[in-house]
C-alpha cells in the first residue's frame, strides 16, 4: 500500500531577509521537540555562505535548520544551490556536487533542476513526519515565473500549501503582502494558505486593524504577529553583512574584518561575535581598516583573484601591511589564507577568467586552484594549545611553500595550514575552528593576553539554547496546530 504524501508546509517571505530561514529553523526544533521527525527543505538557494556534509554540500542556512531538527544535513535538504561568482553568474551545486556554471543571462535555465528538487523532496520525505520547505526571494517576482523552482512554481509540482511572511521591521508590510496576493495568479495564490507578521515591535495588539486590513484584502488567515526575536543575533548568519558591528563595551580584542564582494562561509566569524571582551568590526567599502585592531581576519572567498583585486582597490593591502609593521596579527581562512601567500594562479579560469596575482606576500606559500574540489569535515588539533575541535573543508586549489613547516593545525596527522616565522601571520582552509571554545580561547589568549581567563562561553551549547528558545518564542506567537493542519492536509482543495 503507498503512504500518504509526508505533510509538507512552505514557508514564504514577502521578500529577501524577511526571516525566513529563522523561522524555519525555529520550527524545526519546535516540532522535533514534540517528538516528530523534521526535515528542512530549499529547493533552491542562492550563497556562498555553504556547509560540508558527509555527501556534499548544502547551505548554511540549511545546516541550521537540520541542526535545529537533530538531523545530519545532507544535500537532498537543499538540492540546488548557487554560489555566485560575481555578476556573470554563479557555480551551480546539484546535490551537494559541482555539475557546472549558470551564466546570469541563462539565469531561467535553473527550471531545468525541477526533476532533481522533486527527487530530492520525495526521497528527504520518505524518513519525515514533517518537511518545513523554506522559499527563496518572494514568490511575487513575476518576471522570474515561468521556470520557477524555489517559490510557487515548488509548490504547485509538489502540491505543498504555503504561508506567507511579511516583515514588519522594514516597513510596508501590508502593502507587500496585499500587493504579492494582487500580482499572483489565482492557482498561485491559491496555494497560499495564510500569511504571519514577523519583526514586530511594540504592543502586539496594536496592529490588529492591519492584520484585519491584509485578511480582508487576502482572504488568508493570519497564523500570528511575531514579536522582534533579540536572540537571532546569536545564531549564525545567513549573511555576512547581518553580522553586526559598533564598538563593544567592555571589549578588550578588536578583529577587524574586510567584507569581500564573493566573502564566503563567514559562520567562521560567529563564535568570536558572541565573545564579551571581542570587538567584531565588519569593515565596508569605502572604510579603512581600524588601526586599533588587535586580529585582521581575511575570510573565506568564492572568488579569490576578483576578491584579492577589490581588496586592493579599497586599499585594505596597504592597512593590512601597516597593521602587520606595528606587530598585529593577520589570520586568513580558505581564500583568504590563499590571498596572504606570494602568488594566486587560476589557469584553468576556475573561478573567473585565466589568470593570476601577486598575493599580499605575508606567507611564504603560493596557491594554485585545480579542478578537484575539497569538500569534507574534519577533526583537527591546535597546535599551539594541542585542543581539539571539528571543522571543514570546502575549497579548489593546492598552497605550498616553505610557511606550511609552520603549520598551525594538524589533520589526520598532517600538516594543515601555514605560520609565518614569528606566528603572528597564519593561513589555513579549515572552516569552524572558533567553534571550538579551547581552540577559540587559545587563539584569543595569544592575541589580547595570555592571562586571559577562558570567558565561560561554550558555544554549541549557546546555539542549541538559542534553538529551544527560538522555538518557544514561535510557540506562544505563531498558531503551529494551524500550520500542521494544513501541513498535513496538503492535498486538500484550498
């Protein structure tokens, strides 16, 4: 006998950054706490913002999500993803594997990948008591319509009803929602089911005239105004530029930190924000370097030539140098260790067009990217402190040269990594290695004091707290036995 379709829920946004991923997650844990079986699912995300699984890789944000289900991720919870290589286009992951590159002009071509989605959903659902399908964008893009596969055009191929969210915060959110609900079709809208306020702040019943208003206008029941959730700045971010920076009180170690236009698998950063005596600065264009800074971090980069070219015409090559002539300390992780070295070669033009660059010359090491990709977690061990911890992997490309004698881990009794002489210039492809709190309070010992008392910050057990909280605030805000009615009811007429 066939089993019934896996209840399925989709879980939309007016718009980019509307809180999405966040609730996604949040509700993942809240119904895995209940005791069910909960799989996140994207059928198609766009960064480079990118996780290692044991079958390769997925998004972040998804790895999140599958953390926030007690699951291992695994690609089938994010069958596409898009990293993008600047404004030509990006490197298309196909179930977790490099298959090739989507020019943007040939952006429409990603409707090709709806059989691998499809397959990805059906085979997630088969050890699923529930499937929280996270949409890309908004669904009201129109112009991107015909050959959908992230919004409305997954729902309606896999018959999965949806809510809507509109973000409060930014301002609008009745004429977003009123107005995604009037430029829909009406089989696309008919798979919308409901719409939820997120981001609010303030007195809650305030805005009942508004939630009238959208209901009236709509048709779609509201499942609830979601009060400002203070905590998500202490969950890794989907994107770079949602860590936040501003002068910290009380901090002791400022680490600045370049953001890149390809910057990639900056969760790196997101132990070190939740540090009480660390000043994480994010530094934009057109802002130098603060000379005050104990730590430059160069992170992680998909596009390391283009990257190492921007980082010049910003003029961060020549704060970096004079931040390393006054004794301060440079780290550079996956692209941006590969930018500390002498010289960067992309012969096959893996990244971008052929080519090559002098990097910043502050490890005696080049890099030459080939076409094998290195995707994998690790264990690994300091070897300042000799702590242990579990990172990974994702980057194209061989770094030799005399600095990698001086490496500054160790992996499967391998050298991994590369110090300069005096050790206060390193580079390595590990990502994650903060996450470690004996690895993290080693490093950050060595660069405000030795002295340095370990902060009582265990930071996995931060996350997972935050996760259960996550959860309880979407408990006493949301109407989650709506949402699993019509999880469940999915093949009901709407």
């Amino acid at each position: 006998m066939a089993r019934s379709p896996v209840p399925a829920i989709m879980i939309l946004g007016t718009g980019s950054n509307v809180g999405k991923s966040l609730i996604v997650a949040g509700l993942c844990r809240l119904f895995a706490n209940r005791g069910l079986k909960v799989r996140p699912f994207k059928p198609q995300n766009m960064s480079n913002n990118a996780a290692a699984t044991e079958a390769g890789e997925i998004g972040r944000a998804q790895a999140l999500q599958a953390r926030a289900a007690r699951v291992e991720p695994h690609p089938d919870m994010n069958p596409v993803l898009l990293k993008p290589e600047g404004e030509q286009g990006s490197q298309i992951i196909l179930q977790g594997r490099v298959v090739g590159r989507l020019a943007s002009r040939d952006f429409a071509r990603r409707g090709d990948f709806m059989p691998q989605v499809l397959d990805s959903f059906t085979r997630l659902g088969e050890s699923a008591d529930l499937v929280i399908v996270e949409g890309a964008g908004s669904p009201a893009e129109t112009n991107l319509r015909a050959r959908d596969i992230a919004n409305l055009g997954f729902a309606r191929a896999a018959n999965v009803p949806a809510v809507l969210i509109g973000d409060i915060d930014r301002g609008g959110v009745i004429a977003s929602l009123v107005g995604s609900h009037a430029v829909l079709d009406a089989e696309d809208r008919a798979m919308i089911r409901a719409f939820a306020i997120n981001r609010f702040r303030g007195h809650v019943e305030l805005f009942a005239p508004g939630v009238a208003t959208i209901a009236e206008a709509t048709g779609w029941p509201c499942l609830g105004v979601v009060p400002w959730f203070a905590d998500a700045a202490r969950l890794p971010a989907e994107d770079g530029l949602d860590i936040r920076s501003g002068r910290k009180a009380g901090a002791r170690i400022r680490v600045a930190v370049p953001v890149l236009p390809g910057i990639a698998n900056f969760d790196d950063l997101d132990p070190l924000k939740l540090e009480a005596d660390v000043d994480l600065a994010m530094i934009g264009p057109g802002q130098a370097l603060p000379g005050d800074a104990d730590l430059v971090i160069l992170p992680g980069s998909k596009t390391t030539l283009r990257d190492l070219a921007a980082l010049r015409r910003e003029g961060w090559d020549i704060d970096i140098l004079a931040h390393r002539r006054r004794g301060g300390r440079v780290l550079g992780l996956c692209g941006g260790y590969q930018m500390l070295g002498r010289v960067v070669r992309d012969p096959l033009g893996l990244e971008g067009p052929p080519g090559e660059a002098p990097g910043l010359g502050l490890l005696d090491v080049e890099t030459t990217l080939d076409a094998d990709k290195t995707v994998r977690e690790v264990d690994f061990i300091d070897a300042r402190s000799t702590a242990q911890g579990r990172a990974y992997e994702i980057h194209l490309g061989r770094t030799e040269g005399a600095d990698t004698t001086r490496a500054p881990f160790r992996v499967e009794g391998r050298l991994e990594g590369a110090a300069s002489p005096d050790g206060r210039v390193a580079g390595s492809y590990l990502h994650g290695i903060f996450a470690s709190d004996a690895v993290r309070g080693s490093w950050l010992a060595a660069i405000g004091d030795q002295h340095r008392k370990p902060s009582g910050l265990h930071y996995d057990d931060a996350v997972e707290a935050t996760l259960d909280r996550l959860a309880m605030h979407l408990n006493d805000h949301f109407d989650t036995e709506t949402l699993f009615n019509l999880a469940k009811n999915r093949n009901s007429a709407a």
